[in-house]
C-alpha cells in the first residue's frame, strides 16, 4: 500500500481510500475466496478531494445510474438513500453483520464496506435485482416457505449472501452451507431455517 | 403497593368492555381447519423481495439526517458545549444542546422499577458513557457526524464506579444523591429456610453469575420524525406504537391526538424498543427546530452503549433435598445492577427459584445498585435466564448428589399452582410436567446419558448431555386491546389492530383466526396494524403476551362480523341467524344446506358496504394463573484440550398453549435457544473497570452473537399442547421469551455431564474452560 508522505495536501483521500478497500475486501470471506482481489488491486487509484462531488455510473440490476457523489459515500448509503433501494439494509457500517450484503460482479460483498466509487463499472445486484418482475427469485421463495427468518431486517442479506453461495457452485453440504453463511448475523436466530432454506434452493437449482 | 407481578405488560383490574357479551364467549376450537397449520408469512413477500419498509428505511422528500453527540466518559460533568464552528459547517442545519432554548425537556427513567427518576435529554450530570449532550441536523448523516466532532465540550471529568460488586463499598464515587443502591433490597420469603435445610439430607451451596447481554437487534434503534404545523408523525423502529406515542407527548407536551406514531416494520427489539428512547425525542426536536423530516438512526456504537441491557446478575443459592427428591428449601441472592438510573436491574431474577419447583421454604434477597454504564431496558424474559442459570445448574447438582435422574428430580416437584403468589392460585394449565416426559422421550434421554457413561472417558474429546427446564412469569396476556374487523361485500376482510408485529408472525397468526372463523382465505386478509393515527390502541407487543392478548380479541370481532352477517343472511333466507354455518364465502341453513346465499350476494351488505365487527379482549379469569412451560435438552461434545463446546443437537418441549402457527412457533423456539447460547458460550458487555470505566467491545466483532456456525443444524421443537380452556378463548399462551430461560442452564448442564466441571459464570468461552479443566487436573 502508497504511504502518503507528510507534506502532501492532507485532504487528499487516495491513500484512505486504497486501505479502506483493503479492509473492505479482507472483511467480505467470500470476495477474498473469489479471486477478484487481484482485478481491485489492479484498479488505478485516482486522486480525489473530499469537497468534490464526483461523477459516477452505477450499473445495478441491470441498469446504469448516474449519479453525483461525495467520495466517501458508501455503496450502501448511495444504494439506499440516493437510490431507493432499501432491501440493502444497514446494520453496523463496519463489515460484521452482513445485512447490506450484495453482489458485485457475482460474488458476495458487503456495500457498507465498498465505496460507491469503487463500484464504478461493476455488475451490483441488490435483492431487488433477484426478482423477476413482481415474482420472487428462487432463493427468495425458498426463505418464504421454510420461514427461514422472523423480523426480516437481516433477509435480504441473508438472500444475497445464500445466492452468492450457490452460484459458486462449490458442493453443499449443511456445513459448507454454515460456513457460506457465516458472515452474516442474524439476531432473532433463524439460523437453522436459513440453511433448510438454502439447502432447498440449492435442490430446485441443481433440479433445473 | 403494586404487586410486582402486576403491570408489566398489560393491565391488572382494568373494567373492559366485552364482545361477545360473557356467557355468549365462542366455545374452545375442537378441530381447526387453519389454526395451527404450518402457514408461510402473510407478509413474507414484503420481507423476501426488499419492498418492506422498515423505520430506517424511510427517505422523506426534504429529510435530513440526525445525530447524536454522547459523553465519552462514564461519569461527568457537562461546563459547556460550543457548537458555533459546527453550526457553520457545511449541510448542518441545525446543533442543538442542554444550552440551546427550548431543546431540553424532561426525561423520566422508571422501567421495571417502583422507582422513578426525573432527568433532561442533555443531562449535564452524564452518569454513563453514551449520555447525550448535543444533536445535529444536516444534509447527509455524513455531514452531521463531521459537525458532531466539531461540537466542543468542556467535561469535568469524575470518579467512576463500572463494577457492581464494588458500588456499595465505602468510598466508591455516588452517582446519585441518595447513594449506590437503587431503593430498599427486596425480600421474599414462606415457610422457614432454616428449618427446611435442617431437613434436608443433602444441602449444596453455590455461587453464579451472568454477564451483562446486549439486544443488538439487526435494525438500528430510531425514528424519522416529521412535523405539519403542530401535528407530529414518527416512523419509529419499535414494538409498541402507543406507548412511542405516550412517552413523546409527554416529552414534548403536546396532546397524545397530535402524535402520531407509525411501525408497521420493525427489525426486532427483544424488548429494547418497548418506549420511545430519547433519540426519538431528539428526533422530533430537531425537525422542529429545522421545520424538515429528519431521520435519526443511532449508529451500532450507540446501540451497545444507550439502548439498554441484560444486567449483570450476582447470585447464591443454597438448596435442601431429601434423598428421594423432595426439595426442602431454597435461598436465594443477588446482587446486580440497572445501570446508572432506575431501570430494573434485578427484575424478575428470583422469579423462577419462587415458583417453578414445588418447594415449602424459599427466600429470597435481592439489591439493585447504581453503577456508571448504560442503563438496563427489558430483554427477552427479564430476569428469568439469570434466575434459571442458578436454579437448574443446582437442581442438576442436587440431582447428581442424591444419584437421581436430572429429570425425575424436577418431575418429582412439578406444582399445578403458583406458589409465590398471594392465595397460590391455580396455573390454567402446566404442561411442565409432558415438557419433562416427552421431551426426554423424543431426545432419547435415558439412552443418550447411559450410552456416554459407559464410554471410556480417556479422550480428550467428551460428550455430554444436559436438561433444564423453565416458566415465564407471564405469558398470559391480558386487556386492554380493541380490534376491528371488516368484512367487505367482496367478501374480502381488512383486520385493524393496534399491536405491532416484532418478527414473531403476529400477522399471520391474527389473519389465522380471522380465516378460521370466517372460512376466508388468509391471502384475503389485509391487516393494518401499529399506526396510532388509524390503528386500535394496544399495548406494547413484549412479554410473550402479544398472542394470547390480541387473538381472543381479534376471535371477538370474527365472531362479531359474523353475528351481523347471519342476520343479514337470515332475513334473506327467511330463517333464525342461529340455525346458520358459514363455510367458503357461503352461509347455509346447518339443517338444510341447500338453503343457502353467497356473502356477495346479501343485499343488506352490498348496501351497508361493510360489516363492522369489534371485539375487545375480555378479562383474564378470575384467581387463574396463565404461565407457559420449558424444559429444553442438549448434546454437547467439549474438547479438553482447547476449551471448544460444540454443541450437537437441541431439543425443546414447551408448553405454550395451542400453536398458533406451526411454522413460525418453530421459528420462535429455533431463535429462543440460539439467542440462549449467545448468554451461555458467548455474550458479554466488557466494561474496563479499573481503568478508563469505559465499554471495552462496542460492536459485533468484539461481542459475539451466536453465527450460522455456532448453532447445531439439529433443533428440534416439540409443542406440548395441554387443552386449556381458561387461558382464554383461544387456548394460547406466549412462547417467545419461555424458550430462552432454561436454555444456558441447559448448555451448562451437559458440559459438566461431559467433563465433571461445573461453570458457574457466563459466558463459557474456551479460555474459561480451559482454566477450569486445568483447576481440575491439579486437584486429580
């Protein structure tokens, strides 16, 4: 990582900006598994200023975005609050719960933990990505019938990271499932629900 | 004085109105046709596909964003705030202060407690670390945590006491006038202890303790406030939109017809969300003061901080038995602590130890003291996990000394009426007794323990297999609650009630009732509900009281549309509405079910338009107790070596009346025992006592919840359902917060079953365990 040296204009993000994407991609287990460390690493840093709202084309669930943002704007907070698309909650802004979890280029990862400029010329799907017109997607039907949540504030988390984990496509067994959904936290406790919920997507998935 | 099992949750004494009138009560279900069905969520959509949305989730045209300046020491005094370089600082609308005109109100702390204490929002006595003394408005929440760190306060630092067993010793700093200790310490006691340790054969004496739990419910505590002249409406993440709407007005003084209170989300409280916080008043100052909707959604830091606690608990207990299992006597204390205001610090902790075992001697002693950290609110079942992490690890220790079965001991002192209450009055019903018996049957009790204590215990891998059982004090439910039903010349219902739904089904159970009576689909069912503006008033949904409170009442108002819909259909069918059945949108003559007319078809309804039906829940019955039942076992297999517990398998039996809904009664038995392995393996708040006073792990990485990889995959829930006809017209008692009490005990028994340790502290982590083991090898 570039140190930035002393007398540089302090305002100058590009160093904070490089380690937060660091911290970001070290804290997502499945983007660290899916070797797209490399193609971030690869991404020229471009040197911003914290006051300059920046000009940014946000591809998501199939559509661009134009948008005007500050640097430091989470995906998640340019997703929700600039966006409308609440499904992406917000649980702990620190990459620990998962409740934000969406896909960037098909791999799992926490939007509260990815700024919205790095996700410039990425693929993100948000769980209102998954449904098909008004239909719910396959993993989302799969959590209605095995109820495999009660407040459901964690779900659309839940949803995603389960959707990442099977189009990984790695075997499924009860504890590859636990462990695929480990990085997401689910407080009423629905645990056990989630991964029959999981394991039935997975079936009506490998049944197609 | 109040009787402390009165007023927790709902209303004792209270004269309500009553539909059907008494004697004309609907008779007990026999066969139901939906109730009890495994039904998926009515609102199961909305929570899949995104488009639900939660407090949080609101963006208002205009809003801004809020936030909150908290004292950083746990105890201090406020000499000054400077707000005016945060004031210029670019998107802030507004700061606000304990300085600033006619932004700080009164704040009363008083739950749980007989005690009330009377405080400010920007108190300038900061007992706590998290207690506000500023608030910004801005264009981004960005922009207003930049104005936040610029806000400059002057703090005298002072002395501080954050552990509870130091908060009475002589010289330990006063965070109140009056002293350390919150009011007189609470006795209890029948029979004579002394004499009934006398008694006893055997007499064990031991010493726990529970670390202090946080709620950390997924959804972040707050509000979007929102003014229109001198009307107020609050979007407000919570369990309970009245009482949101009773603590603002009371707040901001302003009428309770003026406040209005919307929740129909919520992303779970576990008993944090039960009032409005004080950032729910923030919230409203700061959108008058800015004439703009503001959103003020507390930061995960916060929420560990100033949204409450299970508190710490202290406890000893001495117990006498007789060699044949007979319990002779119970003495009990505790020592804990509510945080820095009134708020319920030993509430309920003694609660089990009174009343779950049939026992002549018991007494109990109880001190709530003060110390500096965030004060207690009620989590799941308070008191009661504290209370049964005591009183089933003795029982299993009693159980072990007098060479008796674990389960034989309890079922040898099952009682049918509540001991510790005045006049001992009867239970309904209690189904402890089948929690115990079939519970083991299906675990597979007796042939699990004989097979592991035959096995050569040379490994360091052991397995083990625990049980305990449990009661919730409450559970019964109660008035006051009024529902509507309206039934539409379609056919088609809209149900109206005030309770929200916390993430326990609650929706889809009252849709149940309503299709049960009916005969209409679920999916025609629209409910309204938690909206003080058009919604029925209605008591916070917590302790466990939310079912058996509105179903009867929802009955009510079913059977009430129906009354008027089978004279309407008389009239046309030239008949008596008592000789009518109702049955898929048609109501026919049960004599002769050729003669019969279509709902759509009635020309009285397609006139009126609507059918009103309005049910209120009646009074509980008389010199009855409504209490739900547990008993919960395990299978552990914990590693010597490294202190690992990795439990196997769980199974709960519970008593809580009918069920309601199958599949969301497993949900809330699956999420009740992961919640109480959090307490036994893993959740602690770490407060730095002896140094900065301050809160050591602040967020989800330093306190662990339990993960997808800390639960067994196997859980098992097994509802005893005993018929019972008095609870009230529906037959059901609470179930979520029963299933978290025995579960820590449960876990604790099986590790001393695989390891002959006894832990006596939560949370058991490898570490702990670890010294334990190695305490045990010196002593050979």
């Amino acid at each position: 990582m570039k140190r930035k040296p002393e007398d540089e204009d302090p305002k100058t993000v590009m160093t904070r900006r490089s380690f937060i994407k660091g911290v970001g991609v070290g804290a997502a287990a499945a983007a660290a598994a899916s070797g797209s460390l490399s193609a971030l690493a690869a991404a020229e840093a471009k040197e911003v200023k914290p006051e300059e709202m920046q000009r940014l084309t946000l591809r998501v669930n199939g559509r661009s975005h134009r948008l005007l943002v500050e640097p430091r704007w989470s995906l998640l907070f340019v997703l929700r609050e600039k966006m409308g698309l609440s499904g992406t909650k917000m649980g702990c802004e620190r990459g620990e719960c998962g409740a934000c979890t969406v896909l960037i280029n098909g791999v799992s990862r926490y939007a509260c933990m990815t700024l919205a400029l790095e996700a410039e010329g990425d693929e993100i799907t948000t769980v209102e990505g998954l449904m098909e017109g008004e239909e719910l997607g396959p993993v989302q039907q799969a959590f209605v019938e095995n109820d495999a949540f009660q407040c459901g504030y964690c779900t659309p988390g839940q949803i995603m990271a389960a959707e990442g984990l099977l189009r990984s496509n790695s075997p499924l067994t009860v504890t590859e499932i636990q462990k695929g959904m480990s990085g997401n936290l689910c407080r009423c406790g629905a645990y056990v629900h989630i991964f029959q919920a999981v394991e039935a997507a997975a079936k009506a998935r490998s049944g197609k | 004085m109040k009787k402390e099992t009165e007023g927790m949750y709902y209303t004792h004494g209270l004269t309500v109105p009553e539909t059907p009138k008494p004697g004309d009560s609907p008779k007990p279900w026999k066969q139901t046709n939906v109730v009890g069905k495994r039904i998926p969520r009515v609102d199961a959509y909305e929570r899949v596909s995104g488009t639900a949305v939660y407090p949080s989730d609101l963006v208002l045209p205009r809003m801004l964003y809020g936030a909150i300046l908290r004292c950083p020491h746990p105890h201090a005094t406020v000499k000054g705030v400077d707000i005016r370089k945060a004031e210029k600082m670019p998107g802030v609308h507004v700061v606000i202060s304990g300085s600033t005109a006619g932004n700080n109100p009164g704040w009363k702390y008083s739950a749980f407690t007989r005690i009330e204490f009377a405080t400010r929002i920007f108190e300038s006595h900061c007992r706590y670390e998290g207690e506000p003394v500023a608030a910004v408005a801005a264009e981004t929440p960005y922009q207003a945590w930049d104005a936040i760190r610029a806000i400059q306060v002057d703090y005298e630092v002072l002395p501080f006491v954050a552990d509870e067993e130091k908060a009475l010793a002589t010289g330990a700093p006063r965070i109140h006038d009056k002293g350390n200790q919150m009011g007189e310490t609470q006795r209890y006691s029948r029979g004579d202890v002394q004499k009934g340790l006398e008694e006893a054969d055997v007499v064990v004496e031991m010493r726990f303790n529970t670390a202090c739990e946080l709620h950390t419910p997924m959804e972040l505590h707050g509000c979007v406030a929102d003014w229109d002249g001198d009307n107020l409406t609050i979007w407000e993440s919570t369990q309970g939109v009245y009482p949101v709407q009773n603590g603002v007005a009371q707040v901001l003084g302003l009428p309770l017809s003026k406040v209005r209170v919307i929740g129909r989300y919520m992303g779970g409280g576990f008993g944090s969300k039960l009032r409005a916080g004080k950032y729910t008043a923030i919230a409203a100052l700061l959108a008058r003061a800015t004439a703009r909707p503001v959103k003020l959604i507390l930061s995960r830091e916060e929420t560990y901080l100033a949204t409450g606690n299970r508190p710490p608990a202290h406890m000893k207990l001495k117990a006498g038995v007789k060699k044949d299992g007979t319990l002779t006597a119970l003495d009990f204390s505790c020592l804990a602590s509510g945080g820095a205001y009134p708020a319920g610090g030993t509430a309920l902790v003694d609660w089990v130890v009174r009343d779950l075992y049939l026992c002549p001697n018991v007494r109990s002693e109880m001190t709530d003291v003060y110390i500096n950290a965030g004060p207690a609110r009620p989590m799941r079942a308070p008191g009661h996990p504290q209370g049964a992490w005591a009183l089933e690890q003795m029982m299993d220790a009693l159980a072990e000394k007098i060479g008796m079965d674990p389960v034989d001991l309890r079922l040898k002192n099952v009682p049918t009426f509540s001991q510790a209450r005045e006049g001992s009055p009867p239970y309904t019903s209690t189904g402890l007794r089948d929690c115990l018996v079939e519970g083991a049957k299906a675990f597979g009790w007796k042939e699990a323990r004989e097979k592991i204590e035959k096995e050569e215990r040379k490994s360091p891998v052991q397995r083990g297999v625990g049980m305990a059982s449990g009661l919730w004090i409450a559970g019964g439910g109660g008035p006051p609650s009024t529902i509507l039903v309206k039934l539409f010349s379609d056919g088609s219902v809209n149900l109206n009630m005030g309770a929200s739904d916390i993430g326990t089904g609650t929706r889809t159970v009252m849709a149940m009732v309503v299709s049960e009576e009916l005969g209409i689909r679920p999916e025609m069912i629209q409910i309204e509900n938690a909206d003080t503006g058009t919604t029925q008033y209605a008591t916070a949904s917590g302790g466990s009281k939310t079912v058996p409170t509105e179903a009867p009442a929802v009955r009510a108002a079913a059977v009430e549309a129906k009354r008027q819909l089978f004279e309407m259909a008389a009239s046309e069918l030239k008949t008596d509405p008592s000789g009518l059945a109702l049955t898929g949108g048609e109501i026919f003559l049960k004599e002769d079910p050729t003669k019969k007319i279509k709902i759509t078809e009635i020309p009285g309804l397609k006139k009126a338009g609507v059918i009103v039906g309005i049910g209120y829940r009646g009074p509980n019955a008389q010199n009855r107790v409504v209490n739900p039942f547990a008993a919960q076992f395990c299978e552990v297999e914990v590693n010597k070596r490294t202190g690992e517990v990795k439990i196997l398998r769980f199974l709960a039996a519970q008593d809580s009346g009918r069920v309601m809904n199958r599949l969301t009664y497993d949900s809330q038995v699956i999420g009740g025992i992961t919640m109480g392995i959090g307490l036994a393996m893993t959740e602690a708040r770490i407060l730095d006592r002896n140094n900065t006073g301050k809160l050591v792990n602040r967020n989800w990485h330093d306190y662990k919840l339990p993960t997808a990889l800390d639960v067994p995959a196997e859980m098992t829930s097994l509802p005893i359902e005993p018929e019972d006809n008095e609870a009230n017209t529906t037959g059901s008692k609470g179930l979520g917060e029963p299933v978290i009490i025995p579960t820590a005990a449960v876990v604790a028994n099986a590790v001393r079953h695989a390891t002959g340790v006894r832990v006596l502290d939560t949370p058991m982590s490898p570490a702990m365990l670890c010294k334990l083991f190695s305490e045990k090898r010196k002593e050979g």
